[in-house]
C-alpha cells in the first residue's frame, strides 16, 4: 500500500536507523495487545476490541517495515 509505504520512508529518512531499531512498545500497550489478542483468539473480543486490536497490527507492520528498511539504509 503506497500510504504504509510512504509513512515508512518518513520514518525512515526523519529519525535515526538506530532509534527505529530500539523502539519498542510501552509495558502497557505491550500488555494491552496481549490481553486483546488473547481475547480475539478466545472468541470474546468486543466489536471496539477487535478495532483496538486491528490499529496494533497495523502500527507493528508499519514499524517492522521501518526497521526493515532502516537496516538497508545502514548497509548502503
């Protein structure tokens, strides 16, 4: 998708290779997708839940397409 993409190269050529590669989620967001994706896998996340859910999946593509692409900037 040319939006993630875009976003991506962003990141990308605006914040250091090695910030991108040591971002991780707060204790609580990471705690917070956990419980959510716990509650998807048992059957009994919430229609709100499982949007919460989808917007984590997506901001983890997005960073791990960062990363990604952070790492090949470094390389060159």
């Amino acid at each position: 998708m040319k939006a993630y993409t875009e976003f991506v190269d962003f990141i990308v050529t605006h914040i250091k290779p090695e910030a991108i590669a040591a971002f991780k989620a707060s204790e609580e967001n990471h705690d917070l997708f956990y419980e959510l994706l716990g509650k998807e896998k048992a059957g009994i996340a919430s229609v709100e839940e499982r949007k919460l859910l989808d917007q984590f999946m997506q901001i983890e593509h997005i960073m791990r397409m960062a990363k990604i692409k952070s790492r090949q900037y470094v390389e060159k």
